[in-house]
C-alpha cells in the first residue's frame, strides 16, 4: 500500500508550510505551489494537510 498526495494548484499560496512540516520532504515548491515530487516517500502522516490553510492538500492511501 502507498500514498497518493495531491495539490490544488488552485488553492495552493505557495506559503511553504508542507514543505516545512513534511518529515520525509515529499514536497518541493515549483513555480510558487507545492510540488509532490517525492510522493513515494509519503507516510500517511497528514502533517501537510493539518497545515495547508487553504485545504489544497490531499492525501489517499491507495
């Protein structure tokens, strides 16, 4: 079993906190908004999405 994250580019501000708060760095900011680039790594922690204001992030196991 793994972890499909996704971003609402739409939603995203770009502020970073996922980034930050991500212990496994599944993210990286691309062009101001949050990138999933390492999403083979994610936890299923939902740290990122406790933190994202804007509820652009979400996580589903798969």
């Amino acid at each position: 079993m793994g972890w499909q994250v996704t971003v609402d580019t739409d939603k995203c501000n770009g502020d970073g906190e996922c980034v930050d708060v991500c212990p496994v760095e599944v993210f990286e900011l691309n062009d101001g908004k949050a990138d999933p680039v390492n999403m083979e790594e994610c936890l299923g922690c939902e740290s990122c999405v406790e933190v994202c204001e804007t509820e652009a992030i979400t996580v589903i196991e798969v």
